[in-house]
C-alpha cells in the first residue's frame, strides 16, 4: 500500500519552545534533566502530530538539541581533542561547547567553524576531522529515539547522515584526505545499523544529500565502497535519501548501490523521474518527494498526482511512498496559527502540518477512495483562486518588468569618468574611510521598537528618540573624523524585514519561525505577489542624517537578491522574476535618495553568494540574473552618485567576476580573519574599481589595535592601488556595544591617518 512518510520534523516547536528551554539552560536556569524533558515533550509531541497529520512513517534521530551534522560528530566520537576533556566529565556541557564555545570552569574553547547547510538558510557544524581520526560509538541516540517512539507505540524510522555526505561536509585540520577516513568510519555505521536493528528497526533514511552535488570518481568510489559494507545481513531496510536537486549524473551509481529503497526530490527535480523509473532496479522502493519542503505554498496536487500516477503505473503501489521533497525542518509548523493574515492569503499557504495532510490527501486518492476527491476539488479551487487572485498580479509591474531593456542597466559612464565625477563632488582623501551601516542596536533601541510596536509608544514618541540616536550617531562619526558617514540604522528591526514592510507583494508571519542555527530562528517574509513600492521607505531619514553634516551621508538600502534570498518566494514564477520586480522598486528608492541630495549608496548583497545553485552548471545563468537585479537596482543614477556594495565574506574565486560585472563603485568585504588572504581574488582579476577590505572583526567585542590594522591595509596596499582602498569594517556594528566601538573605529581612522602620511612620503 502507498504509504504516507516522513522525513524529518522542525524541532523547535510551534512557539520555540525548544529555543526558550535552551537559552534558559544556558544562562542556568533550567537544569540538563530540565531541558532533556522538554526535548523529549517535544518529541513525543511532533511524533502525535506527524501521526494526526497523516505519516504512517515517523522519522526518529531527526530531532536534535542544537544540530544534527553535530550530533552525528559526536555520535561518532569525532571530537577534537581540545574539548576531549570536558566532554568526558559532562557530555552535555562538551557538545554545547563544540556548538558554541565556552569560557566557564577554567575551559576556554571557540566552537566549531558553522556554515550553511547545502542552499538552505540552516547552518551545520563542519565537524573537524584528523589523518589519526578513531571514530567509536558515543551513546546511543539514534536507538534511544527509536525506543523512545517505540515505547509511545509508534514505530518510527531512524534517520542517519550518510557516512560520504557525512566526510564530504566535514573538514580535516591536516590537509589530509576527509574520504580516506572512510574505512575507519565505516565499522561504527555498521555496528550502529546492527544495532538499531536488534532494537526493531525496520528502515533507516540513510541521508546522502551530497547526491544531488556535482561527484567526482574518489566520491563515486566511497559511495560504492560504503553500501557495500553495508551489504551483509543485520542490517535494518536502507531508505537511500537525496534531496535539494537531481541526481543527474549521479543516478547510474546510485542505481547499483545495494540499498532497498530511494527518496528522490520531485518538486526541485521533477525532471529526474523518468532516467529514475527507466533503470529503478527490482523491488527497490521508491520514496517521491512531492510537495515541497523549502517552501510555505499549498501543492498542486494535480501535478502532484499525475507524478504519483505515472509511478504508480509503472511499479504498483506496494513499492511506493509518498513524502515530503526533504526534511520539513525548513518549514514552519502550522499554518493555522496564522490567524491575523488575510483568510485567502492563509488558505494558501502549507507549513509541516499541512504538507502531511496533503500527501494523506494524495495517498486516498490514489488508493481511490471517494470522500478523498471532494478534498481535492478544494484544495484545487484554493489553487485556481491564488492564480486568479487580484492581490498577485499587478499589471503595471509586469509591464515594468518586460520593459527593462540594456538601457535600464548599464550607467552612463565607465568607472574612470564616474571616478572622476564622483571625487569632484566628494573631495575623499586617499583611504578614505567609513562603516558599513548599522551602529550598537542597544536595549534602548530594542526597547523602544518594542514598545512602539505593540502601541505603548506613540509615533511622535519614537521618531523623537530614533531622531535623537542618529543625531547622536552623526556627531560620534563626525568627532572621529569619519569621511563618508552613515545614519546608524536605528529605525532598522532587520535588513530584510524593513524593507518588506514597506512594501507590496509581502506578508509578515506570527509564528512563521525556522531555525537558522541552534537556538537561533528566523521569521522569513513571506513574498506573495508582484512587488512595488508605494512610498520611498528610506528617504527620510537618510535625508535627516544628511541634513545635520556636511560630510556625505551614506544611503542604506538591502539589495533585491538579498530581499529574495531571505524571504519565502513565490512558487508561481521563477525567482529571476521577482528579483527584477523587487530590483525595479528598490531603483525607484535609489533615485529618490539620489534627488534627496544623497550623493553614496550602499546597496547590501551579502546573500549573493548563497544564491548560487548547488551545480556549477547552473551558475551562469543564476549570476546573470542576480548581477542584472543589482545593476537595475544601482544604475540609473548620475555619474557623481557613488554606489557602494557590501558583502559579508570574501571567497570570491568562484565568482569575481560576477563581482566586476555588478560594477558598483566601491565594494567593502571582510577580510580581516583571513588576514588580507582573500582579496586574492581581487588582484589576480586585476579588480577595476575600489575596494574597502575589512580591517577587524566586528563578530568579537575584542578591539584592535592601529598596528595592527595598518599592518593589514599595508598587505592590501601592496597589491592595489592606493586610489583603489577605503578604509572600514568588517561588516556593520549593530551587535557590539558603544565603548568597543568607540575604540575600534578610533583605532581605525589612525590607521587610515598613517597609510595617507605614508603615501604622501613614498610619493
Ligand atoms: N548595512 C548592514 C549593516 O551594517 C549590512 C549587514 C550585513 O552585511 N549583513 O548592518
Ligand atoms: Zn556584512
């Protein structure tokens, strides 16, 4: 019979209850056997939920207290010998300090590097990993899960990381080889395996994501190599689990690996199903990945079915399963708390719960039981309703954006005559120097956003106070002797949010939260329909900012891949397309800063990066559209209008020259933790326009000092132009406190000092 299966649950909880039982065992609040029961509460309350909604399979082993590429580390016993110690005397106490430091009990550890999680907005633990590693079973937790469930009468499905995803998304702190670890690691899966079995497991989701990434031979091998020790007999059902993309070129080895069942991704992939029906060997179960687990929009399950069919079809239903596309912690939990949206814009939409329920849905109709097809028809008048709606489509912005022609992104000048125009009007020394935004968000300011928003602080009472602080921040530039300034951001809750606000086409969750790493969670708007823009959102207080100085007043705006990329997107267009549209109205904001008398703009990109697609050969034409957006965005203004960009990492390798094509005056990166390393990039392309390396760390409170910052700017200088270099942080100041500041940019505007007198004397 089809059966309705999971793959993985959000962790925590509808009301982050989970983030709260964490955050309160950390300051010490709550003891370890506290936060284990609300783990476990919680737990034990998806499983019901999951059952209620539909799966007849429940995943185990997914829940995790901060991570699961963590959890697999330690399962495995790979930790770095510098938290050996404290992890042996309190297990609890070592794993959160590989997630997140610790400076308690004379232990002074940093965590573990974090990155992000294949092309999702969720950060994993990359697991540090030695030639010598020994890898051992350390506890239990995948069994504990599956007896926990068990013991609830439910029989759940244990999820594991592949053992080559697992090495590929780790690193080695040796240089030495992370796959030719793989016969060490192998002999703990299978012990684990052997033991989940005995335990009464049926399946196990054996995850190997990395699937669906371009694979060399050495990968292919290890995949071979692995499944094959997983052979012999003992050994519950494997589920092999791929997900975010296609297998694509990969498919052929997948096929001969000795597994029971594949999960493939039919909402990014859909494409795949055919190659995957021709060659599916006999009896191995398929597990379709259907509706979407990235995204917060109903299915089609017209389309859906007709997938479901065509499989169906071919291999019958006993073979066949019906899931999610991957993991639902990418999701929120339940739409129906989103009582204060629109009832048609909540009637569109489909968080954990209501994906399960769907896929129950499917399942009936596909066993053809009647009640299930007056279902459908709803469902599918919920459907045809969003696609007529008046509320997504606006005339006027898909004319706009069919009308965008070369004129619209290109500025009238080349870099040299725009440089010139532009230090006419500023009159910058050499390095000059600036911050990229935001200043200290103090408790002050949280307070008073606060307070203003749930209607304690009247509007005249607010924009008093965010007057005085920008005020305030304006002379604290001015009294360092800041060259270009900025406003502070104090009227900013979030780069993003901010700006979707105030714009058409986007709506704001209450309870809409997905974990970004840990504890942390992040309410993603949600872009509904065509996006415009009513009023200018920035203009009046860059323009109040500028009003109190004579020096230039830097215009903040995030810009539009940033806004995309952050945000739950449509699903009824291609994500180009509502780029351009949000690029179009943030044009419309530039040129109004500009006809404020704003003479620089910042326009943020740090997200560009993480927008490119998982296969390189999808690269281009991602770049193309993100570079055109920002270009559309930053190039309708004069030539002495200096656009800035920022972004927050500095690997740019891979795609400088995206980066040269964006054309922006000015770019500021960070580059200070790799002590000036990465602006490789910059120089071997021979990097046209100026460049503002970062020259400390604003992620620490730790303030350097001048030396050390024109030790880094004499590197920068030795392999670029002087012409070419400002001078400012790392990326924007809103998480650190007055004093540091204080002294960090103090330090900073010296450093500049000196790197002018030394250039007047080689001169
Ligand atoms: N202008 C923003 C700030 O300074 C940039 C933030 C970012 O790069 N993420 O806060
Ligand atoms: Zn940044």
């Amino acid at each position: 019979m089809t059966t309705v299966t999971n793959l993985g649950f959000p962790r925590m909880g509808a009301k982050r209850e989970l983030k709260q039982a964490l955050e309160a065992f950390w300051r010490g609040e709550v003891s370890p056997q506290q936060l284990q029961d609300t783990a476990r509460h919680l737990r034990e309350r998806h499983w019901r939920l999951q059952r209620e909604a539909g799966a007849e399979v429940v995943p185990c082993n997914d829940f995790s207290l901060y991570d699961h590429v963590l959890d697999t580390a330690f399962l495995f016993d790979a930790i770095p010998d510098r938290y050996r110690v404290l992890a042996d005397a309190d297990a609890l106490a070592g794993y959160f300090a590989l997630a997140r430091g610790t400076q308690r009990d004379g232990f002074d550890l940093q965590a573990l590097e974090m990155t992000k999680w294949f092309d999702t907005n969720y950060h994993y633990l990359v697991p540090e990993l030695t030639q010598g590693q020994v890898f051992r079973l350390r506890g239990d937790k995948p069994v504990a899960e599956f007896l926990e469930a068990k013991a609830l009468g439910l029989q759940a499905r244990p999820v594991l990381l592949g053992p080559v995803s697992f090495l590929l998304l780790s690193k080695t702190v040796d240089g030495s080889d992370r796959l030719a670890l793989l016969d060490r690691l192998l002999p703990v899966y299978v012990e684990l395996l052997g033991k989940l079995k005995q335990a009464g497991a049926e399946w196990v989701q054996i995850d190997e994501p990395c699937l669906v990434l371009d694979q060399d031979g050495d990968d292919h091998d290890a995949y071979r190599k692995a499944y094959a020790a997983f052979a012999a007999a003992g050994r519950p059902r494997l589920l092999l689990t791929t997900y975010f993309g296609a297998t694509g070129d990969n498919l052929a080895l997948v096929n001969t690996l000795p597994v029971d069942g594949l999960h493939i991704d039919l909402v990014r992939a859909p494409g795949q199903l055919d190659a995957v029906l021709d060659a599916l060997p006999p009896e191995r179960v398929l597990s379709l990945g259907l509706v979407d687990g990235r995204n917060i929009w109903r299915t089609d399950l017209d389309r859906a079915m007709a997938l479901a069919r065509r499989v169906q079809d071919r291999i019958g239903n006993r073979r066949m399963q019906l899931a999610p596309s991957c993991s639902l912690l990418h999701v929120p939990v339940d739409a129906a708390l989103e009582t204060a949206l629109p009832s048609d814009l909540r009637s569109w939409l489909a968080f954990a719960r209501q994906k399960l329920e769907e896929l129950r849905l499917l399942s009936h109709a596909l066993k053809g039981l009647m009640p299930a097809y007056t279902e459908l028809d709803r469902a599918r008048e919920v459907i045809e309703a969003r696609r007529a709606s008046g509320k997504v489509h606006r005339a006027e912005v898909a004319a706009r954006v069919a009308a965008i022609d070369g004129s619209a992104v290109r500025r009238h000048s080349g870099y040299p005559a725009r440089q010139r125009a532009q230090q006419a009007r500023l009159k910058l020394p050499l390095f000059p120097t600036t911050t990229i935004g935001s200043f200290p968000q103090t408790r002050d300011v949280r307070e008073a956003r606060a307070r203003h928003k749930s209607g304690k602080l009247p509007v005249e009472g607010y924009d008093a106070f965010i007057a005085a602080e920008t005020e305030r921040c304006v002379r604290f530039q001015e009294a360092l002797g800041i060259d270009v300034l900025v406003h502070g951001e104090f009227e900013r809750n979030d780069m993003v949010e901010y700006f979707g606000e105030q714009l058409d086409g986007f709506a704001f969750t209450r309870h809409g939260w997905v974990q970004s790493y840990g504890s942390r969670c992040v309410k993603p708007p949600i872009i509904y329909g065509d996006v415009q823009r009513p009023a200018p959102m920035t203009v009046r207080w860059s323009q109040y900012a500028q009003s109190l100085t004579e020096r230039p007043m830097k215009g903040m705006l995030t810009g539009p891949v940033t806004v995309l990329q952050w945000s739950f997107v449509r699903d009824d267009q291609p994500r180009s397309v509502t780029c351009r549209q949000i690029a179009l109205a943030l044009r419309d904001e530039v040129l109004d800063l500009e006809a404020a008398g704003i003479g620089v703009i910042q326009i943020d990109e740090p997200a560009l990066r993480e927008g490119l697609p998982l296969r390189r050969q999808d690269w281009r034409a991602y770049l193309d559209w993100a570079v055109e957006c920002f270009r559309i965005t930053s190039a309708g203004v004069a030539d002495d209008t200096q656009i800035h960009t920022h972004m927050c990492y500095s690997e740019f390798n891979d795609i400088i020259d995206a980066v040269v094509a964006m054309d922006a005056d000015v770019i500021s990166i960070e580059t200070s933790r790799s002590r000036m390393e990465l602006l490789d990039a910059f120089v071997k392309f021979h990097y046209p326009n100026q460049i503002g390396p970062g020259v400390y760390d604003i992620h620490s409170p730790r303030v350097p000092d001048v030396g050390e910052m024109v030790a880094l700017l004499r590197k920068a200088r030795a392999v670029l132009k002087p012409e070419q270099l400002w001078v400012n942080p790392d990326c924007g100041l809103k998480t650190r406190g007055w004093p540091e500041t204080h002294a960090a940019l103090q330090a900073m505007v010296e450093a500049a000092r000196i790197l002018r007198y030394e250039a007047t004397v080689t001169a």
